[in-house]
C-alpha cells in the first residue's frame, strides 16, 4: 500500500471490548490510520465525523442506519467490514448507491455460524443422550431409569435433516462428518444438485426431510419466503421420538403449531430462538417437560465473539493488500439474506 486507508471504527467501546482483541486493533492501527469515538454509543453525529474523507469502516452491532449524508462525506469509500450477522438494517436506504459505488460489503456470519454449529451439535447430542432428563432424575435420587433410557438414542445410523444450507448449515454438515450417520439430508430451494454432491448430503423435499429424520435442525434465513415455513402441515409428518432444533430464527416457526405438536409428547425440541424475544412468562415452550429452552446464546456470547472482530478486520487488510476478499455479501440476493 502506497498510502495508509483512513479506516472508520463505527462500534462502542464496550462492542470493542467485547469483539476485538488488542492484538487485532493493533493489526488494524499497523496497516491503517484508524479513527475511533472511544464512546458508549455511535450516535448518528459521531458517525457522521468518523467517517469523512473514510476510505473503509467496520461496523457492528449498534452502528446506526447509513443514508447518502452519510456516503456523502466518504467519497472514496472502499470497504464496509460489518463485524456482525446481518447488514440488511444497517444498509436498507442505501443498498442501491452502495451498488452504484462498487463498495465492497463483508459480514461475519461465518465467523459466527462456527459457534452456532457448535452450539447445535452439542445440543443435539445432549438431546439424543436424554443428558437433560437424567440429569433431573439424578436429582431426585434415580440411576438410569428404564423408560428414559428407552427414549434414548446415538448417532451411529441416524438421519439428520438439515433446513438451510447456509453457512450455519454448512459448517454443522462438516461437523456431522465426523460420526457414522445412515445420512445427512438438506432442504434447501437454492442449493444445486452438483453443490448437494460437493457436501456429501442429499438434497430432498422439505416433507421427506420432516418425515425420514430422526433429527431436524433448522438453518434457513429469516425472510418473507421462509415465514412459518415450519407449521402444523410438516410438524405432524415427524416420526415420534423425532428432535427438532432451531437455533435460527423464531419466526420461520409457527410457534403455536410447534407448540400444539409438542403437548402430544410425540416430539422433543431444542429451542435457541422464538418470535419473540424474550417469550411471554407463560409461554408453554417454558415448562412444556419435552422442551429445552436456551436464551438466544447459540452465537456470539463470549470467546467467539473476538471471532467475528478478527474477521472483519482480516477482510479489511485483505482488500487493502489487493488479495481476494472471502466474505463478501452478495447485495443482488438482497431478498434472499436474512
């Protein structure tokens, strides 16, 4: 580089803290002049200053909304490292003069879908074991009960289902590959037949899916085409003893089928997310015994999140240093992003 980027930190100090290790702000300081607010919140006025005459910025949870006043004092605007999931919020009023400008846009979905598998994987195992309801018979003074024991069940020949081969999906789907599963199947519209071959999986309907699983685990974007995607018509289709997870999004749920479903003990659930956040005190998915309800933690809630800091500015310095950019989002399937 024949002249250091003038790169805008568009997060809080706390956000900083909590998603960039010193290191990497360091690496970032090295390669760049860096502008930082050092402040509790980015108001759209800090903002504002931070990026004139901006050659790129990372941006992360709580960063406000841009507009063309915004673009507007950032001619030369390059990059936008988003170091968070979603970019549709931040960027909706501008998406179309991002576009015009060529300005490159990266997330860290990958960075945080790897904590998301992980935290899948562990929940399904867990589930499968039944580790949740022996630990409360434990409690109460009972050793390998016989009927808990009979609701158990392994890896070893079981049928996964996955929904959504995304990068969530993807990753799960390379950690499945590590047991002796009967197979892997993925309902996902988008994915190719040649792309299904290259994962190893088979790709089906969302009703065989439903049907042939022993395990469901939900990994599709929240979008108006995936809206309760999941309901009372392919709920029903799932083989009894069946495990359905979702540490996606509540909405693709309707959660009063899933609900329905679930007080026939028919079907056990791992639930990460819900419609709404957090679920009223007497929602059902509370107390109902065949439930395992965690508080949106599947993500990017401790180490994981100096991932996701890392990741951003490892994109920033790849595009400065004219090396390809590995997570660039894709502004033309705006529709199909979450």
């Amino acid at each position: 580089m024949s002249q250091r980027p003038k790169i805008a930190v568009l997060v809080s100090s706390q956000m900083k803290k909590d998603c960039i290790a010193d290191e990497d702000f360091q690496r970032l300081k090295n390669f760049s002049e860096v502008v930082f607010g050092e402040s509790s919140s980015v108001t759209y006025e800090l903002m504002l200053k931070l990026m004139k005459d901006a050659d790129g910025c990372l941006t992360g949870w709580g960063t406000p909304q841009f507009d063309k006043q915004i673009l507007g004092v950032a001619p030369q605007l390059k990059i936008i490292a988003h170091a968070a999931g979603t970019i549709k919020p931040m960027l909706e009023k501008v998406r179309e003069e991002i576009k015009r400008r060529k300005i490159v846009v990266t997330n860290a979905t990958t960075s945080l879908g790897i904590g998301v598998a992980e935290f899948t994987l562990g929940m399904m195992l867990m589930t499968m074991k039944r580790a949740w309801w022996f630990k409360e018979l434990t409690k109460e003074g009972k050793w390998q009960e016989k009927e808990e024991r009979k609701k158990s069940c392994d890896p070893y020949n079981a049928t996964i289902g996955i929904i959504g081969a995304s990068k969530v999906g993807r990753h799960l789907i390379k950690l499945l590959k590590q047991f002796d599963l009967k197979k892997i199947l993925v309902f996902d519209p988008y994915l190719s037949k040649e792309d299904a071959s290259k994962l190893g999986v088979e790709k089906t309907s969302l009703e065989e899916l439903m049907s042939s699983s022993d395990v469901i685990s939900l990994h599709a974007p929240s979008t108006q085409e995936t809206k309760w995607m999941i309901n009372k018509n392919n709920l029903k289709l799932m083989k009894d003893g069946a495990i359905f997870i979702n540490t996606a999004r509540g909405a693709i749920v309707n959660e009063k089928d899933l609900i329905e479903e679930l007080k026939t003990g028919r079907i056990t659930a791992c639930i990460d997310v819900t419609d709404t956040e957090p679920p009223s005190l007497d929602n059902p998915l509370r107390t109902l015994p065949n439930v395992v309800l965690t508080p949106h933690i599947a993500g990017g809630i401790a180490q994981n999140r100096l991932r996701v800091g890392k990741h951003a500015i490892d994109e920033i310095e790849r595009f400065f240093n004219k090396e390809k950019i590995l997570y660039q989002v894709n502004l033309d399937i705006w529709d199909q992003l979450a």
